[in-house]
C-alpha cells in the first residue's frame, strides 16, 4: 500500500519517556498504518481496523 501522502499522528498510547512513540494514520479508507515514530521513514504496518 503506497503511503505517500498519509497523515501520521502520535499515538494516545505512546510513551513520552524512554522513546516509545506510535505513529498512526487512518486516512487510508479500510486500513490503518501504524510505524515507529522514531523512524519515520522506515517500514510501516498495516491492518484492517477491526485488528
């Protein structure tokens, strides 16, 4: 799934201490992407937002 363009947000799960960040898009129609916000260029998950 190309992501290009997709907006990303922290996750209300994240944590501010020790660099646990989620990031989080749901622009994506029947998916939701997730990835690591340390790494925002990197690989990115994505599920069905039943999942």
């Amino acid at each position: 799934m190309d992501l290009t363009g997709a907006k990303w947000w922290k996750s209300s799960r994240s944590s501010t201490n020790g660099g646990a960040c989620v990031d989080v898009t749901g622009d994506l129609g029947d998916a939701v992407g997730v990835r690591d916000g340390k790494d925002p260029n990197g690989p990115a998950l994505v599920f069905a937002p039943a999942a």
